[in-house]
C-alpha cells in the first residue's frame, strides 16, 4: 500500500516508468500549447474547405464562421447552425476531426486529473492508510540491511501491512511495496515525512539510512517527535556508536563489529558462530524472544519458565543475568529474554 502517490503503482506493474523530466508548468503549456496546435490544424483545413460547409444563418462562411465552427466541432459535435454539406466535408469531419475532437478531449480530462483529481485521490488515499496505522514498525532505508531487516519480520510472522518503508528510492520501495508493506517516498530526517507515518502511534523504528550522519540525523528527528519511541539503529563506523545512543537510540547496532564477534567465537569454537547465526535468525532450530512476564510467573525464578530458556531479564530497563540472585525472583513489570524451539530447522552453513 503506497503512502506517497505521486507514482502510482497499481495497476502499472510490467510498465517501464520513468520521473518526468518536465516541470509542472512546463507540462501544462505542452499540453495547452499541443491543444491549440491540433485546434490550428482543423481550423487551416477548414478554411481551405470552407466550400463544404453551410451557414443556416446567412448563407455565407466568413473566416469568423470557419473559426466559429473550428472551435464547435472540436469541443462538442456542433449546434447544427453551420454544417457540413459536401460528401468531402462530411468525410473530412468524420474521420480528422472526430479523433482529434476525442483526443482534445482526452488532453482536458487527462491534465485535469494530473492537476486535480488524482491530488485529492492521493491525500483521500493517504489519509484512509494513516487512519490505520497503529502500533505498526517504520523502516527508514530500504537498502540491505532495511530488506534484511523486513525480511526477518515477516519470517517472524509480522503482518507486512504493519509495516512502514521510507526510501527516496523507487526501486527499493517497489520491491518493499511487492513485499505487502506500506511504502513512503520521502526525506525521514525531515518532520513532515515522519509525522505523515504517524510515528508518535508507531511501537519501534528501524534506522538504516547507510550513512551514518543520516542516521543520527534521522533518529534525532524521530526522538523529537516521539520521545517513548523504541529506535534501533545502524552504525558501520564504531566512534559513531555514543553519537547514535545521545541522539536517542534505543538500541545500536554495528554490522561490522558483530561480524567480528562472529570471527572471533569461530576460532573458539567451530559451533560457536552457527549457534549465533541460528540464534538470531526466525527460521533456525532456536530462536531468541523478547515478551513480559506472565501472571502465573510472577515470584517464581527465571529457570523456572516453561515456555524457553531463560537467559536475562530487564527490570526497570537494567540487565538481569540468570545467575544473579534477582532472577531468581520473578516480578511484575520484568521483561524476560529466553531461547525457545525454533520453528523450522536451519541450514545456515549449507554447502554446495
């Protein structure tokens, strides 16, 4: 469902498309200009044949007359008061200036639902899906890690209608946009462009702008306008990590330092690296949640849960190992964070 319509994509898929290179004014006095050129081409023939044609009136055709009838016949089929006589002039109206007659027509109807009709289908549009957006997911940057990040959702069974693309780029919202998401052509760093995704009803943000100024940029801007709002982000360049988190990231992610880790554990382990990548990924043999305690949990210890393996715990947003003596007690309000069965086996290291 596309938010920003000034490239419709219903209907159009299969259709090589391309932005106009025309500014608005400039398409209109084509348009104007191609009108009256196409009226001058009618109104030249008709002088010169001005012989077929009969005025009802006077019995004479004046230049005024052909001008006059011109216009008529082009605009509407005629009023009857000057008509075409001759089986030439009759065969002229018929097969010149019919098509033409319809193609103005087609010119008017067509600027008019470019100027018109087609802003107020977009803002009735936009309108009706913001009106839905509730508790949904914006992600700015549809790049790699954007489509990685959207793909991994949807493994995890997150409705892609809850789900909000922002990209400057046609090519990467089409592909989001054939992936069942919502779909914005904006500027996140802009107010505007994140106030019309309704951020301050949004319940997180993905920020991968892939760069990292952007990013920070962005996740400032989001901040302002939504001061609860969970923000993760991604960095490439680790001196850029304190910036992100002060500009109010919830959670910062650096793709080459995990990397590293990966590196690094597979040295210690050969395991080590799949069980991390099966870890994070939905579709492995485990998989890593994140839910609030249940009411039946509550005063019990986290090795006590029965729907994973408990490994921390955030109480009041401070971390909670599973051997500190905190977790042994279970209280209201507590996240928990536990390895449960995942859904499907995984080949994650699949070999050729």
């Amino acid at each position: 469902m596309r938010i920003n319509e000034p490239q419709p994509k219903s209907g159009t898929a299969g259709f090589l498309r391309r932005r106009s290179a025309l500014p608005m004014w400039a398409d209109l006095c084509w348009r104007v200009a191609l009108v009256f050129g196409l009226i001058g081409v009618v109104l030249l023939l008709h002088w010169v044949g001005r012989d077929g044609l009969k005025d009802n009136y006077d019995n004479h055709i004046s230049f005024i007359d052909v001008l006059y009838f011109t216009t008529v016949t082009v605009t509407t089929v005629g009023y009857g008061d000057i008509v075409p006589v001759t089986p030439e002039a009759r065969l002229f109206e018929s097969i010149f200036v019919t098509p033409i007659r319809l193609f103005v027509w087609l010119i008017f109807l067509g600027t008019a639902y470019n100027l018109f009709f087609r802003n107020i289908l977009y803002r009735w549009r936009m309108a009706r899906i913001q009106a839905d957006l509730h508790n949904h997911i914006i992600v700015t940057g549809f790049g790699t890690s954007g489509q990685e990040a959207v793909h991994e959702l949807l493994a995890r069974g997150t409705d892609p209608r809850e789900i909000v693309v922002i990209d400057g780029s046609e090519k990467a919202l089409d592909l989001a946009e054939t992936m069942g998401c919502n779909v914005l052509c904006g500027d996140s760093t802009r107010d505007k462009t994140l106030k019309d995704v309704a951020i301050h009803r949004a319940r997180s943000m993905i920020v991968s702008a892939g760069r990292d100024d952007t990013s920070i940029l962005i996740t400032l801007t989001a901040r302002h306008l939504a001061p609860r709002l969970p923000i993760s982000i991604v960095v490439r360049n680790e001196d850029n990590e304190l910036p992100a988190r002060q500009a109010g990231a919830t959670t910062v992610i650096n793709p080459v330092s995990f990397a590293g880790l990966l590196l690094a554990g597979s040295t210690s382990g050969k395991h080590l690296a799949d069980y991390m990548a099966d870890l994070a990924a939905s579709g492995g043999r485990v998989k890593l949640n994140e839910r609030m305690v249940l009411p039946d949990e509550i005063g019990g210890p986290l090795s006590a849960i029965k729907t994973g393996l408990g490994v921390r715990i955030y109480r009041n947003d401070r971390p909670i190992g599973f051997w500190e003596a905190d977790a042994a007690r279970l209280q209201t309000g507590d996240v928990i964070i536990e390895i449960a069965e995942g859904d499907k086996p995984a080949m994650l290291f699949e070999k050729d």
